[in-house]
C-alpha cells in the first residue's frame, strides 16, 4: 500500500526545491544559451539522473554512511568543491571571451545566435550534455546532504518497499520534468537570443554562484579539520 501523504509531502518540498536558484538552474541557463535542445534535454536528463542517484543512496542507508565516516565525507566534499570552483573559473573565462568577441561584432537586439562569429562554448555532443548535468548534481555535496536531510526526517524504517520505489520514480519524474521543460522553453528561438544577449551576465553570475558554494566548502573542510 502506497503512502501517498508522504509522496505528496515530498513532491512538494522536492519541487519547491527544484524552483530555487542553484547550480543545476545555473548550468540550464548556461547550456541552453548555444547548445541544442537536444543537448539541453540530455543535460537535464543527466541532473535527473543524479537526483536519483541521491535518493537511491539516501534510502539505502549509503548517503548515511558517507556522511557519518569523516574522512569520506571530507573526500566527497574536496571532490565536489573542487569541481565546482573548475567550472566556475570556465564561466569567470567565458566571460571574458565574449566580451573580446563583442568587440569584433557588435551584437544588436535583432541578431541571433548564429551571428556571433565564434562560440565561446564549446559545442557539446549528447553525451556530455548528459555528464555535464549529471556531474554538476551529483558532484554537489550540498545536494547529497539535503536529501539525505530530506529522507531521513521524513522516510523512517516503517515505510515500505512499493513507497521507497515510488519514490524513486517520484523524485526522477519531477526533476526531469522541471529541467526537461527549461530545457524546452530555454532553447526557443526569442529565449535563446535573449539568453545570447545576457550571456556575459549569465556566465558571471554562474561562475560567482559556483565559486561561492566551492569556498564555502573548502573553508568549511578547513576549519574542520585545521581550524
């Protein structure tokens, strides 16, 4: 017998979450701005696919050990910091690059994203568009830690199987379609060439956004175990 009270409770924080600005919102934006649609769709498909992966390890009691065994959960936290401060310093470089970009061609309110003379992103294949968005998730320490949060608060021991699996599908279903529909609405031809237009904006804010949560990781290691 399912327990749709808890379902519904968890639907709607997941998605609440799902809404707030983070990292996988950021990196939407910033894939969404020249890839495909398509790429776009597999780049949420691979944050999906990350969230369950953080659910099925929340569940199974994994995230739990990570998280009680110091010297792993510290590995897990550099690995992801780390990760983080990389793709926020390739944001802080874009920007640069399309600022020398926009010297040699202006870009005006009527032009699309073809009129750039060079794409300071590299074009992404299906596959990296899925790695992109799974690696921005799952390599998220802050994520493993909320749905290990989540799931322990709300999913006790009495909870059986058919919930636990329903609620794989559950949290995989809805992530998937949040980023799959931004996907979509991102990449239409007015979205993409506003997106164009903000993409040193967009790029800046991502790379702030990325390097903040990399440092406050970092330091937060540091104090903990140099302080």
């Amino acid at each position: 017998m399912l327990d749709f009270t808890l379902l519904g409770s968890i639907a709607v924080i997941h998605t609440i979450a799902l809404a707030s600005p983070g990292p996988d919102f950021a990196i939407m934006l910033k894939v969404s701005r020249y890839q495909t649609r398509t790429v776009a769709i597999m780049t949420a498909l691979g944050i999906a696919a990350a969230i369950l992966a953080h659910t099925l390890a929340s569940l199974t009691g994994l995230s739990l050990l990570i998280h009680t065994t110091p010297w792993l959960f510290g590995t897990v936290q550099a690995l992801g910091a780390s990760y983080l401060g990389y793709m926020g310093m390739g944001a802080l470089m874009s920007v640069r690059k399309q600022f020398l970009l926009r010297r040699e061609l202006p870009f005006s309110a009527e032009s699309t994203p073809t009129d750039v003379p060079h794409n300071p992103d590299p074009v992404l294949s299906t596959a990296k568009g899925f790695r992109l968005g799974l690696y921005t998730n799952l390599l998220n320490p802050k994520a493993l830690v909320f749905f290990l949060t989540l799931f322990s608060a709300m999913v006790g021991p009495d909870v059986n199987g058919p919930t636990r699996i329903a609620l794989l599908v559950l949290m995989f279903t809805l992530s998937f379609a949040w980023f799959g529909l931004l996907a979509v609405l991102l990449t239409k031809g007015s979205s993409q060439r506003t997106l164009v237009r903000m993409g040193p904006i967009i790029d800046l804010v991502t790379g702030v956004l990325f390097l903040m949560v990399s440092v406050a990781i970092l330091y937060g290691l540091a104090t903990e175990y140099w302080g």
